[in-house]
C-alpha cells in the first residue's frame, strides 16, 4: 500500500452513507450492495468530507481516543485503501 497520508479522501459518487434504523449501525450504500461498517470505520468514514488529509483525519482520532498515533494512522490509511480498492472511496491528491 503506498503512503496516502496526504491525500484527501471522500465518498466515491455512487457511495451514499445512511443510518440503520434497526441497529443505528452506520451503512455505505453502493449500486451492488450495503456496507455495514464498524464503530471504527465509521468515525473514519464520518470524517472523509473531501477537506481533511488522511493524517489530518488520524491526528484527529488519536487525540479523540487518545490512541498511539501512529497505529491509528495504520489503521485508518488500511481502511481508506480497503474501500478505495472496493471502488467506494476517491483519494484526491
């Protein structure tokens, strides 16, 4: 995975994000199906606005969760590439 620290992630066009209102759970909603993410994939997700980098979005969970930084950085470049891969996710640079 190459770094992406510095790219900006937002939504791809087609990806929309919605409350369950069955288990309040945070979905991605997409042409082929529903994503159902994690309370951690969500605060990511949540954050992705098209403004913020990747580390500016990783800076901010570390503080909120006072987590290892660079561990959530780990973890929320993983994400972002998982759903960019997925065709779910843009990384502008």
């Amino acid at each position: 995975m190459p770094s992406i620290e510095n790219g900006v992630p937002r939504l791809a066009a087609h990806a929309r994000l919605r409350d369950d209102p069955l288990t309040g759970a945070l979905l991605l909603l997409y042409p082929e199906g529903v994503l159902e993410l994690d309370e951690i994939a969500a605060e990511i997700v949540r954050r992705c606005d098209g403004q913020r980098t990747v580390g500016a979005i990783a800076g901010e969970l570390a503080e909120a969760f006072e987590g290892e930084g660079e561990e959530i950085a780990r973890d929320v470049a993983e994400c972002l590439w998982d759903l960019r891969e997925r065709g779910l996710m843009q990384l502008d640079p």
